[in-house]
C-alpha cells in the first residue's frame, strides 16, 4: 500500500485541528478534498482514524492517535530529504522542535541556541516548553523529537541521556540572618515559609528532601514560576529549594537573594535529553544533540 505524503498532511493537521473545516482553511483546500482522502486512508487501512461528532468536530480513535505519531516523524523525515536534496553539498538544513523543563530553558536555552545557531545557521530551532507529563507526551506524539527535562517518571518508550547531577540548593533572601553562611541545614529552616515549585513530579522531589532529613516544610505558597519564587524570596515571604542556579542572585523586580548550598546529603536532579527509544534522530537533530552534549560535558553551561 502506498502512502501518500499529501493525505499524512491532511490527517495530521486535522488531528492538529480537531475539525475538518479548520484543516481544509489552514492548507487552502476544499474540505470535500481532506473528506474524501481521510475516508480513503481509512479504508485502505482498515481501521478508523476519526471519531466523528457531528457539528463538533472530530477525535482521534486509539489506532488514530498511533497512526498520526508516527505519521509526524515520517513527515519530518520527508522534509529534511527534500531540504536535503535541494541544497547537496551544502551543511546541514532542517527544522526541529525541541522541548525543554522551563527551569531548564530559562537557564540554558538561550546560551544553547544561539551557539547552536551560530554552528548550524541552516537549521531553524522552534522551542517547546512544558513541565516533564508534557515533555513525555509531546516526544511520544511525535511533535518534539528531544527534550531537555529531568530523568522523572520516564516511561519505557522514552530514553534518556544523563547531563549532568544538579544538587539542591537553599534559596533566602539576602537580608536573611543565615544569608551569609557557608552552607545551611534544612533544619534551621523547617519552620519558617516555604514557597514550592509547583510542577509535576518537581513538587515530589522537594518534599522527598524533606523526608530524607526527618522534617515537614511550612508550605506557604506554591507557584509553577521560578523567576516568581526569587521575588517572593527577595521580599523576605519565605525560603525555597531549587537545583538550577541563576547566574545572577538579582530577582527580576531588583529583589536580592542569596543562595547556600545544604549541608545534609540529598539526592541530586538528574538533568537528560529525552528520546522516543524506537528511533533515530534525523541529522538536524543529532546535531542539536551533539552540540547540548558537548555544552554539558565542557562545564561551560555552569559557569559563574
């Protein structure tokens, strides 16, 4: 059965769309056309791809979703041949979507790409930020091909590549009576407020430090913004973890911190790209790849 390149188009902006009318706007066809072909792929599949909900659009059926991931990375594969072809003997071309935790794309993002694209200038680098169940699922749909996020609950179907081991750190407020030790104990601050990075599986990890040493935080806010907990924290309303270091201990509204490293012995996050495991990267992306493997490995990324 031969598959044709423009109906994986359709079925995917119409999954990307949820009705066939929008689909049929965004690619300047008829919607009789995307009907028709939709209706052909699935009989030459033999499965149903759509539910159709009258007046409500459409959803995917389980064997859609399925076809419509791998139907994403066999378009990507298509455009970069025909980037490819069109420019032999030139570097590298391509597009690529890359996730990335927020924690991690505030502090590493923007020293990645524009040294990446400055290396690469031929490839086009669209970012996706998303906590770690949004990195997971947009690898396995197919709309991210690597992600830059911790090694939290990752499934069998992802892979991932250790970057680096982040401790946790202890976050005050320069004005605070221990701002200008040498290291701290979560004890010393266990009753005082804590403000939380509220993210999935982030959340876990911080109280597990908690657990590790005995003790339960005050939680007196929770927020899913980092830049937002060191302005909290400048304003002297409570202390906080966190494990990617700025390299500046001014908050965006001016506010000043300080940061201390924690003197009992906790675990690490453990920083990884993440892959889908059953395949291979395209040539843009291995590149991407290779160049955020060797930006960790130089120690350049933690530079004061």
């Amino acid at each position: 059965m031969d598959l044709s390149l423009r109906i994986l188009r359709y079925v995917v902006e119409t999954a990307d769309c949820g009705s066939i009318t929008e689909a049929a706007k965004r690619m300047s066809v008829s919607q009789p056309s995307i009907s028709a072909a939709l209706a052909q792929m699935e009989a030459q599949l033999g499965i149903q791809l759509f539910v159709r909900h009258h007046a409500r659009g459409v959803t995917l059926s389980a064997a859609g979703q399925r076809f419509v991931n791998d139907a994403r990375l066999l378009l990507n594969h298509a455009r970069d041949f025909t980037q490819n072809a069109q420019s032999l003997g030139d570097a590298l071309r391509g597009e690529i979507v890359v996730g990335s935790f927020p924690t991690l794309a505030i502090r590493f993002m923007p020293s990645l790409l524009s040294g990446f694209s400055r290396r690469y200038p031929g490839i086009s680098v669209k970012l996706e930020e998303g906590d770690q169940q949004e990195m997971i699922s947009h690898l396995i749909s197919g709309r991210t091909e690597l992600a830059l996020s911790y090694h939290f609950a990752v499934p069998d179907e992802i892979t991932g590549e250790k970057l680096a081991d982040l401790p946790p750190y202890a976050l005050v407020s320069a004005n605070h009576p221990l701002a200008s030790r040498r290291e701290i104990s979560l004890a010393e601050l266990e009753d005082e407020p804590f403000i939380l990075l509220d993210l999935p599986h982030s959340r876990d990890y911080f109280f597990s430090l908690f657990e590790i040493c005995g003790l339960s935080p005050q939680v007196a806010f929770r927020t899913r913004s980092s830049e937002l907990i060191r302005g909290l924290v400048g304003h002297n309303q409570g202390y906080s973890l966190h494990n990617v270091l700025p390299r500046t201990t001014v908050g965006y509204d001016g506010s000043k911190i300080a940061i201390l490293p924690i003197s009992e012995p906790l675990p690490p996050a453990t920083v990884t790209f993440l892959r889908l495991a059953r395949h291979e990267f395209r040539p843009a992306v291995q590149a991407f790849a290779d160049y955020m493997r060797r930006a960790f490995a130089t120690g350049g990324m933690f530079a004061p």
